[in-house]
C-alpha cells in the first residue's frame, strides 16, 4: 500500500494535465469489477450465534459482515491509522498524495503512502499490484469510480470484507474468529490494533508464523492512537501487556451434520438449534465412546415437544473419517428400534378399549400362527398388570396386543405421526412390535414428542416454521397413561431420582442401543451402535443408552418440567374397579399356548385382604405342581404340590406375591394386607 514519489508525481501530471470534464469522462468509463463478494456460507443457532462456517469457493474464510457489527474503536482506529479524511476525499486523497511525495523527496525513502482505503479497496477487488505505475494509475481511477457508485459506508463495508489477514483469512470477522475465538463486536485496545496492522503485511505480520513482527506492528499502531487521542497512556501501556495470539482458532463446526443438511436446503439460515446445548451434547458424545472401543457410535436428538423445534442434534461423537465413520449422521439412518416401539402400542391398545394400565395379561409361552417370540431374558411372568408389562418391556404382552390391534394399525400410527419407515418385507407382520422396521432417530424422538404432546403429531424442524396443522397420533388420555407408567420406570444407577418418562430398546443381535424420555417439555432420544450394523456385544439401551439420556437432560436443564396432570376422562382404579371386560386381556392366540400358564386366583391383583393370625390363604390356577411362592422376592413356600397353601410370616402392608410352577413360569399380584 506504499507509492514511491515518481508514482506520485506521475499521478499528479496526469490530474493536473486534463480539464474537468476529461477526467469525469475518464471516471465514467471505467469498467468495475463484480462488486458482490461472495462471503461463507453461514448457520446460525437460535440466538443468531454461529454454529458452523464453510469457505467461499475458493477456500478462502471471509464471513460476511455489517460495519454495524464491528467494535466502534477498531473502526475509529482504522481510519485515523488508515485513512483519515475517507469521508472527505473522493476516492484519491491529493493532500496524501503531495505528503507523500515531499517526504519521499526530502527525506530520500518512503516514509508514508498514499492509499486511501478506497484505492485498497480498489486493489483489493482487482487484485492489482502496489508498486508498478500501471497498477497504481488503475486503483486511483477505480476509486473515483467507485465512490461515484457506492456509498462511503459501503466502502468501508467492502474492506471489512476484503482485507487480507494471512493464508486464507479474509475480513475482519473471519480474523477477528480466527484469532479471537470471538465475533468482532467487542474488541480490546490490543486486540484492535492487531487486526488493523496486519492487512498492509498480511503474511509478514500474521500473529501464529510471525509473533514478534505482529507485536511491533501493533505497538506503532497503539502509538499513533495514543497519539490522536484515542487511548490514553494507561490503556497503551496495559495493551502493550496483553499478548499476541501464537496460533489460529479453529472456526466453529457445531452441529456439522445437521448444519450440511441446512445449507443444501437452504444456505445461510438460522435454526432452531441452541449452540450452548450443542457443544456441551458433542462433548458429552465424545466422552461416552471415549471408553467404549474405537467402532461405537453415539448420535444424540433434543427437541421441543410443545413447539417441534430441535435444540440440538448430534450425528456422532466427532465429524470426521474414523473408525466410529463419523461423517455418518446417526440421526437420520434407518435402524432397529427394537423395544421403543411398545409405548405405542400399548397406547393404541387403550385407546382401542383392549387394555387398561391395571389390566391383566399373560406373558406365558404363546405361539403366534407360528411366530414364537420369546422374553428377552428367556423367562416368562405369568398374569401381570399391562403398567408392569410395558415397564418390563416384555415381548410376549406386547405381540399379543399387536395381533389384537393388527400390525397395519401400528403403521398407520407412524404415518399420523409422519414418521418414515422401512420394512424388510412387503407385509408387516408381528415381528415389528419388537423392533423389525427400520426407522431413524429423529424419527424417533418425533414420535415420543407426540406421544409427549397429548398424543398429538409433532413434527421436529431445525428450521424456523410456521406451526403447522397435524393428526392425532393418540388420545389424550391413552398418551397420559403411556407416560405415566413410564415415568414409574427406575433410573438407571448413578442417575438423578426423577419421574423422567423413558424407554430404552436394544435390537436383535446388540446392534443397536436406544433410550428415548421426555419430560413437560423436552424430549431428548440416544442411539448407540456401531454405523455399519455389525453387533456390540452386551450392549443393551438399559446400560449403555439410558445412562447417557440421564445426563444429557442433566446438562438440558438443572431439574425436569413435571408431567401434566391427567385429563379428565382417565381412569385412575385398580384392576378389580375396572368394568369386566377390561380386566382381562385374552389373546387372540390363547388357544395356542404351549401350555396352561400359571395364574394367581387369590389374593386379585391390586385388592386389599385382612391378614388372619395364621397367614394368608392363597391359590394359584394352572400351571404345573409343584409351586414355590415369593412375597417380595423372597422364597417363603417351596416344593408345594397343591394349589392353595397358607402363606405366613407376611407382615402387613403392600406386598408383591409370585407364584413360579415346575416349568419355570410365573404370575404375580401386588395387594395390600391390613
């Protein structure tokens, strides 16, 4: 930006040697360059804050900025350093322009330029050179060009654009972040200085290759501001202190998949996304794999169940070419939800007046038409409450009612929650209670964001939108009871005691790990698995998945939003108030059981009964002798072979009665002893 005299007088010749109206003429026929410069593209969180920044196509980093969004002092520092009378010149400064060539006469060196920062500007654009006479000449005449077509904030405006900082840093803001780590609209003294100095050497004087010949040209840049009185001494000296950066930030790259999505539909834009949850959801990604094998994936999706709106979206533990293949987003990839699913089911069983959260129902060997679906544990419970079924996650109660419902019911119900499925045969059968249909998280959580909802739809979006008209996926009242039994669901170890509602899944085969819970106002959904699909021995969502959705809620926010309260029409009665019909659920299939399973006669499920002074009298309905009896787990009648026996020793109040047969099955009931 430095003009040596003879490039000066040969300006001045020229100016001097034609009228006014040659030089307009002049001006007016000069062809400008593209005067829209292409900045990154950009998204933002919901705050406006940016998340994520790409490089224009060049590979450069230049962001697009407002005057408006710098610090006021940097703006007055650049000027008076840079161009004191920029908005008095018309592009070319003649009182520069003799300054400069007297000093270089008398002095015999160069000791000031002569650019404005209009004619940098102009070079800028062109990229032309700074010392030939040519090049030179063109920048004068493309500055009094451009102020007869721009205004002088939109000067200004290209320079913070275009001003070189080092290597592929352009602008003030894509240095401000690449040096700062922060956003241009407060800097200090120093930091001000810095980022004026560095654009007349860009290379010369950039701070992390050349730290020392950075700290001289700030400290000339402090002295001249001392000396026009933007700071005083106290505030040179204490910039004086404070050092130089030795290195380049790394530009924000939250949310790097969600943000590729947004700028193929859309560009720049801003979304949903909360860049404080964000961050602290990546580093809790990174420090659950960390100790999980170097192929373990996890993907992490929070929302809004009230509005939709995604806060934050986690594709994998880091976005890079590893062997977890990080580039995959998580997210959205079809996999197995193995047990999520159930909530609803047994939600659209209610509502389909089969069950009730107090009904009984089976979980004894059971063949479906040929389906034999067994309990993950390979055990089976006999007659228990469809609340402690779906807490149990049993796999039998589940496909009973699936048959009762009809597996084409189940799919309508993904439809009406605009959930995307993929089926691994042309007709679904019972085996997609369990988990055979491949669907994405996102997916997922949208789902449990409805069921969260009041059984009402609701889409997820990162995008701002306009509320939009959706289907009831389930009543109100089946979606209250879904969430309540869930809510009753104990946490994990080491996690908070809260009335979070949750479910965890695990695929056939530990493919896939899921755990999905919501509470009055978010939903946040894990996945956890290996991207290509192979199996991770032992994991299950229980151990490895829900852990993980307890601290990211922990992290969402310092305590859970309470459950609403239930609608008017539930019906909140144990089992021996429910009308007959609901007491009981018979299977389709019953008649198909391997065998007559056990069932506890007496004491019922959920009633009270005086204690007598020997014991209590209780009995048990098929199976096969002999019978031993558990109250709370504990043997107190083994070997039994008849059916009623006198139980004592109970003590009085709640109690949970278990009866296994010979062939190892079970049933249960939960009664109250006064």
């Amino acid at each position: 930006m430095r003009a040596n005299w003879f490039i000066c007088a040969a300006a001045g010749l020229l100016l001097a040697a034609v009228t006014r109206d040659e030089v307009d003429l002049w001006i007016d026929r000069t062809v400008l360059p593209d005067l829209v410069v292409e900045t990154s593209a950009e998204v933002l969180d919901r705050n406006g804050d940016l998340l994520r920044a790409y490089t224009v196509a060049d590979g450069r980093w230049r962001l697009a900025v407002d005057p408006a969004q710098v610090d006021p002092f940097f703006l007055q520092l650049l000027l008076a350093y840079e161009d004191k009378r920029f908005y008095q010149h018309n592009g070319v400064d003649p009182r520069a322009l003799a300054r400069a060539a007297w000093q270089t006469v008398t002095q015999g060196r160069i000791t000031s330029g002569a650019s404005t920062l209009t004619m940098q500007v102009a070079r800028l654009l062109e990229d032309s050179g700074t010392g030939r006479l040519t090049g030179k000449l063109r920048q004068m005449r493309l500055a009094l060009a451009l102020e007869r077509h721009l205004s002088k904030d939109e000067i200004l405006a290209l320079y913070l654009h275009l001003a070189p900082y080092g290597g592929n840093v352009e602008g003030i803001r894509a240095a401000s972040l690449a040096y700062f780590a922060k956003e241009p609209r407060r800097l200090t003294p120093a930091e001000a200085a810095l980022l004026v100095a560095i654009p007349q050497s860009p290379e010369a004087r950039r701070p992390d290759r050349a730290a020392s010949s950075a700290t001289a040209a700030r400290t000339r840049v402090l002295a001249r501001a001392l000396g026009d009185g933007l700071i005083d001494a106290d505030q040179s000296r204490a910039a004086q202190t404070e050092p130089v950066p030795t290195a380049r930030r790394p530009f924000p790259a939250l949310a790097p998949h969600l943000s590729d999505r947004v700028v193929a539909q859309a560009g720049s834009h801003q979304t949903t996304l909360d860049r404080t949850l964000q961050r602290s959801l990546e580093r809790l990604a990174a420090d659950t794999v960390a100790a999980q094998g170097d192929r373990v994936q996890v993907a992490i999706v929070v929302a809004d169940h009230r509005t939709g709106e995604i806060l934050a979206s986690v594709g994998s533990a880091a976005y890079r070419a590893d062997q977890r293949q990080g580039f995959v987003d998580m997210t959205i990839a079809l996999r197995s939800p193995g047990s999520t699913l159930k909530p609803l089911i047994y939600g659209l069983a209610f509502d389909e007046g089969l069950a009730h959260p107090e009904t009984l129902i089976d979980d004894a060997p059971t063949d479906f038409n040929g389906y034999r679906p067994q309990n993950f544990d390979r055990q089976f419970r006999g007659t228990i409450r469809v609340r402690e079924a779906l807490q149990l996650s049993l796999n039998l109660p589940v496909v009973a009612l699936t048959e009762a419902l009809g597996p084409a019911k189940l799919l309508q119900a993904l439809d009406r929650a605009q959930v995307d499925f993929a089926l691994p045969t042309g007709q679904p059968g019972l085996a997609v209670a369990l988990g055979g249909i491949g669907v994405t998280l996102q997916d997922m959580v949208q789902l449990y964001a409805a069921i969260a909802h009041g059984g009402q739809a609701q889409p997820l979006h990162y995008l701002p939108a306009e509320p939009q008209t959706t289907q009831r996926v389930l009543t109100a009242v089946a979606a209250w009871e879904v969430g309540d039994i869930l809510a009753g669901l104990a946490p994990p170890p080491g996690a908070p005691e809260n009335r979070l509602a949750y479910k965890t899944g695990t695929s056939y085969g530990h493919r896939d790990a899921w755990a999905i819970g919501f509470d009055g106002e978010n939903v946040i959904g894990v996945w956890m698995g290996r991207p290509d699909g192979t199996p991770v021995p032992g994991a299950f969502g229980a151990d490895v998945a829900a852990p993980v959705l307890f601290q990211a809620f922990a992290r969402l926010k310092p305590a859970l939003t309470p459950q609403p309260p239930p609608p008017p029409a539930t019906l909140l009665v144990a089992n021996a108030q429910l009308p007959q019909p609901l007491r009981q659920f018979r299977a389709r299939s019953a008649a198909f059981q391997v065998a007559d399973a056990p069932a506890v006669a007496f004491p019922p499920d959920g009633s009270e009964v005086e204690l007598l002074p020997e014991g209590l009298m209780v009995r048990v309905e098929g199976g096969t002798a002999p019978f031993t009896w558990l109250a709370n787990g504990t043997p107190v009648s083994t070997g039994q072979p008849s059916r009623e026996v006198m139980l004592a020793d109970l003590g009085r109040g709640f109690v949970t009665l278990s009866v296994i047969d010979a062939m190892g099955r079970s049933a249960r009931t939960s009664v109250r002893l006064r």
